[in-house]
C-alpha cells in the first residue's frame, strides 16, 4: 500500500490523476473503518490532512464555500448562523472525537446513504465542487450528485473540493431516528428548508432510498399551495407528509423496517414543517 | 514507512509501519504506551480517545501517516510528574472504574472537556462523554469524578490567582 501525503491542493490533484484508485482520507471516520476490519485493501491512502486550503470555509459569491476537509465541529461552531440545517445534523454525528476528525468532503465522498450531511445539503440546494487535472472544476448539485447506494458522480481521477450552500434565509430543521441521542447511524433522517424568497420549500430524505434524495412532489405541493402569510394548513402538512413519504424507498435491515422508516419521514416531515413554519410566523411578526 | 511525531512532549519515530496501520497500533505496539486501549476499532466506544494537534480523537481511526509531524498527547501525558492531573485524581476518589478499560478514554475526554468549559453543566458532561462507553459502573462515579475534577481545577486556579494577587501587592 501506497501513503500519498500532497501538502497542497494541486500536489493531491496530480496525486490522484496519477493514481486513481487511491482512496483519499480525511478523519478516517469511514475508511479507517474499513481497513480496520479487513474490508478495504486500497492499493494506496491518500492523506488530504496537510492539504490546509480544505478546512476553511469562504464567502463566495453568495454562498459559504465550505472546504471539503471542514469538520463537524467546524460547522456546529461557526456555521450554525448561516448554514443551521447543515449544523444540526453535524450536531448529531457520532460523538466529539468523530465531530473534530469527520469532514463534509469525507460524508460526500463516502456517498452513503446514510449520512448525516446529505439531506440538509439537498434541502438548501448545495453545489459539490469537484475537481480534476485533466477537466478541472465541476459543479454538481446535490440532487444529481448521489448516484447510488455508496457510489456519486465524483469521477476516479476527481477530489472533492468543497460544497458550496447559500445562508439560510429562511428557518431550516433537520430531523433523524435513531436508539440513543448520540453515536447513532440515521435509521431515516430529514430535513427541511423554507426559502421565503422564492416561496419554496426544499427537502433532504436521509437513510430511506438507495441514495439521499429530495421529495420533488412535495416540493411542488406546498410551492402550489402554502399561504405564506397564514398559519400552517394541517391538511396540508398532512398532504406534505404523505408525498415525502411516498418520495421514499426503503429496505428493511438492522436498523429498521422498511414500513417504519416510510412511516417515520411521514411524521418528521410534518413535524419539521411545522417547526419551521412557526419559527417562519414568529419571524415575520418580530 | 517510517513516521515520526511528536508524543506527550516527545519526538518519537516508528519503523516499519504498514500504510494502513493506526496511530493506536503504533502509541500501544510500536512505541510501548498501552494506556490508549484498543476494544472498537471503530469509534464507537472512545477507548482509545488521545488529544491529536490538541483536540481529542480516537486513535484507531487516525492513520499513522496523518501524524507524521504532529502532536499527540496521550493520558500516559496528562500527569505533571508523579503528580496525578486532577482528572486522575479525581477518578480514583470517586471510584470511576471498574474493570479499568474504559478509563484512559474516559480521562482524557473529560479532561478535554474541563478544559474548553472549566464548569459543565451535567447535560455538557453527558454530551461530552456520549462516545465513550463503560460496561462496568453504569457511569454515575464517571459524572460524579468529572464534577469533582471541576470543582478542584476551579479552586486550584482561585487559589493560584489569590496568591498571584497576594504577589503582586507585596511587591
């Protein structure tokens, strides 16, 4: 095995045209895993710890370009303003230890779907960019980045770069079923963001489909039909509720059943709507 | 390949380290400090928790490579001498262990802990402490040891600034 340590971000973009079935490690929270119990043999590690340029987050362009190698920690102590859904869900990954080594770019990379990152990034419409020496940049929305279970549309030559997601402007919730309140993989998760702008509403469905994914239809009910100066509708909440579920294909495995993670995006996305919604009320008469 | 780092204050090397080997394997087999233990292998139970370029982590899911250069500060670092760092001390007051396995994990995560926040609430010790399992004593000597190193560090550094100030006027 191969350990490539580029201290920069051009030195890890020839290391991985050069070597493209190195498997690049951020915290080690996934891949240490792996190798650890004998499951991954990659023919090289490619360690992106020294590459600094990826911990920091920017303004750009509107958007916080947050760096792929920006941990969780990062993210729940100076991100939570513009980015609360994100921060949220970084809240419930692991535990501290996990928080300071797990990265966004190793949640991408790692593309499962389970992770925690993903349906908050779906909700508010994040960008992946990607990069390559031979192309260069690309930017791929979150809703067309995962591809299947544990695969995206990240190229074997490419790196991950940073996702880049515009501050909330309006409240933002992410919900997630698990057996304890901490160290718990997603049995399902959501999440939910109201952009009072555009008078639309985004959606992130967690660990119930072979990949994260949004709930377009209910997406396109509540852009049809919510008031957004009235209180919230329930039978529209309940209509809301019906189609993310509807949005979902789950497996049942061992963490839950099939039936009960359709039942439980049905009853987190009515909650968090309301949530948001009434958070959504409070603000306007403030 | 070899890696060098810096550990408990000290430059350490290792030699013949597989690429995809932990930076708990080397602390524990290559450089002879078993303090950190290795159970999980997966981050789940906090045994192997150290203090990694100053923020705690779990050893076994860092790979030794991403340590080359860095500083690593284990719970065979935390006492000053052999005086026990109140942390320690306060564990063995309270009774915290058990089985013991558990422990160095334990420490130098609460030990993190009192360090960003000197009085925790219990929710932000529980909070602190989620990733790291104990199978013996059920936890309640672990909240109470972390309340009493709290309390302890708290009067160490009033009585540390009192005496600073009795100082400073004798002058």
């Amino acid at each position: 095995m191969d350990f490539l340590r580029p201290t920069t971000w051009e030195d890890a973009l020839a290391a991985k045209a050069d070597q493209p079935e190195a498997v690049p490690v951020q915290g080690g929270t996934d891949v240490m895993v792996e190798i650890n119990f004998d499951r991954r043999r990659p023919p090289a590690l490619l360690d992106l710890n020294q590459v600094a340029e990826l911990r920091e987050w920017a303004m750009v362009d509107g958007a916080c370009r947050v760096g792929a190698g920006v941990s969780y920690t990062t993210v729940i102590e100076e991100l939570a303003g513009p980015l609360p859904g994100l921060a949220q869900a970084a809240r419930t990954v692991g535990s501290p230890q996990i928080r300071n080594r797990g990265s966004i770019g190793g949640n991408l990379g790692a593309a499962s779907p389970a992770g925690d990152s993903h349906p908050p990034l779906l909700a508010a419409g994040a960008v992946v960019e990607v990069e390559s020496l031979a192309r260069g940049v690309r930017m791929i929305p979150a809703a067309e980045y995962y591809l299947g279970v544990k695969r995206s549309a990240l190229e074997p030559d490419e790196l991950i770069r940073a996702v880049h997601v515009r501050p909330a402007t309006g409240p933002q919730y992410f919900s997630k079923i698990g057996t304890r309140n901490a160290m718990v993989i997603a049995v399902c998760s959501f999440a939910i963001a109201l952009h009072p702008g555009e008078r639309r509403v985004g959606t992130g469905i967690g660990s119930a489909a072979p990949t994260p994914r949004r709930a377009p239809e209910a997406e396109e009910l509540l852009a049809q039909e919510l008031d957004w100066g009235a209180p919230l509708d329930p039978a529209l909440a309940g209509r809301f509720a019906e189609l993310c579920a509807a949005a979902a294909a789950p497996i049942d495995d061992v963490r839950g059943a099939a039936a009960y993670r359709v039942h439980a995006i049905a009853v987190m996305a009515r909650r968090t709507l309301t949530w948001a919604w009434n958070d959504h009320l409070a603000r306007r008469a403030a | 390949m070899r890696v060098t780092f810096t550990v408990n204050g000290r430059e350490e090397s290792a030699d013949d380290v597989w690429e995809g080997e932990s930076l708990l394997y080397v602390l524990r087999e290559r450089l002879g400090l078993p303090g950190s233990k290795n159970a999980c292998e997966q981050g789940e139970c906090g045994s192997c928790t150290v203090y990694l370029d100053g923020l705690p982590v779990c050893a076994c899911l860092v790979a030794a490579g991403q340590a080359e250069g860095r500083q690593v500060r284990t719970v065979e670092g935390l006492a000053d001498g052999g005086r026990l760092d109140p942390v320690q001390e306060a564990f063995v007051e309270c009774g915290a262990v058990q089985c013991g396995f558990c422990t160095p994990g334990l420490i130098v995560q609460a030990h993190d802990l009192l360090e960003r926040v000197p009085r925790p609430s219990d929710a932000e010790i529980r909070e602190a402490l989620a990733g790291n399992l104990c199978r013996c004593t059920g936890y309640e000597q672990i909240l109470d040891a972390v309340r009493l190193a709290a309390a302890r560090k708290m009067a160490r550094k009033t009585a540390q600034k009192m005496a600073q100030k009795k100082a400073r006027k004798a002058d």
